[in-house]
C-alpha cells in the first residue's frame, strides 16, 4: 500500500508549489510505480499558480515607477489569469485585480492582441504592455516578457490548452447560481 501525503506550501515556499510531506510505500513489487502515479496524481490538483512580478507603471507625466504585482492563476478558472496590484498602486488605496483570458496574455506576447478592456502587447524583446481600460481612465504597465513566458508555461503545465473545458465544474457552478438564486 502507497500513502503519501501533500501539503500546501509554506510562506517561504513558491505558491501552487506543493511539496511532499511524508510517504508510506511498502516494497511489493509495483507499488513504486503506483506511488509516483499517486504523488503526480496529488499534484496535478494543484488549485492555484501564483508569480509575484515587478511591473512597471507607465505614466503620461514622470516620473514611471515600479510596483510589485502578482500573476494568478486558478484551476477552477482554466480560462483566465490574474493580474493583482498592491493598494499602493491604485489612485484609491484599494487592492486592483484584473482577470482576462489566458490566450490573451499568451498572444499578446506576440503581437497586440485584445480589443476590449485589456489590451497586451509586445514591446521590444524583453517587456510586454498591459494595458486596463476602466472607467476612472486607463493604466499601462510594463512586464518582463520572460516572467509572464514562465507564469503561462506553469498554467499550461497544469492545463493545456485546449483542455481547460474539461476543468470546468459546470454542476457545481450552476448549483451554486441556484442557491444565490
């Protein structure tokens, strides 16, 4: 028999990065095989991604400034990410969260991509621009490419694209719906 066991990260630790606790396998044949199917098994549930990132506030007056942000993503969402800026800076004091398609940010890596609210582009082989349209204005801010490449690798390790229909709880969200109802 094969037991392992999986504990959310610690703070020190990189977020949707689970690490084994402890394990338990006796030495019959096959049961190693099971055991790394049960260990892949347990981290494939990982539930959320998470990168913190600098981003680079780009102004229409100078002086720019740099502030930390973090890139989420959630299995219960496969089709978006998340960009959430501290409360420092926003012009309100409040945290800002900015949720858009996943295939938006990866095609805005290669070409401006999106038309709505979110825009995301290129600039130069090391940044990409993100840009918000909200009502109170619009904010632009820069990303080192390569973070956001690592970040969307991570999602796309968890699910591929193409698969993320079948990461939808479609019953359960509705079910949820009709209980608000």
């Amino acid at each position: 028999m094969c037991t392992a066991t999986i504990v959310p990260p610690s703070h020190h630790e990189e977020k949707g990065k689970p690490r084994r606790h402890s394990s338990d396998c006796s030495s019959n044949s096959g049961t190693k095989a099971h055991h790394r199917e049960t260990i892949a098994r347990e981290l494939a549930l990982t539930t959320v991604i998470e990168q913190a990132v600098q981003a680079r506030i780009i102004a229409s007056a100078p002086p720019s400034r740099t502030v930390p942000a973090h890139l989420r993503y959630e299995h219960s969402d496969p089709f978006a990410v998340r960009v959430v800026f501290p409360p420092a800076a926003s012009l309100d004091g409040a945290e800002v969260q900015w949720t858009f398609a996943r295939d938006l940010l990866a095609r805005g890596l290669l070409r401006s991509a999106g038309g709505g609210d979110v825009r995301v582009w290129p600039c130069g082989p090391h940044r990409t621009v993100l840009e918000f349209h909200a009502r109170e204005g619009v904010a632009m801010v820069q990303i080192d490419t390569p973070e956001l490449r690592a970040f969307l690798a991570r999602t796309y390790a968890q699910v591929p694209a193409g698969g993320e229909a079948g990461h939808l709880d479609v019953e359960g969200d509705l079910a949820a719906l009709l209980r608000q109802a």
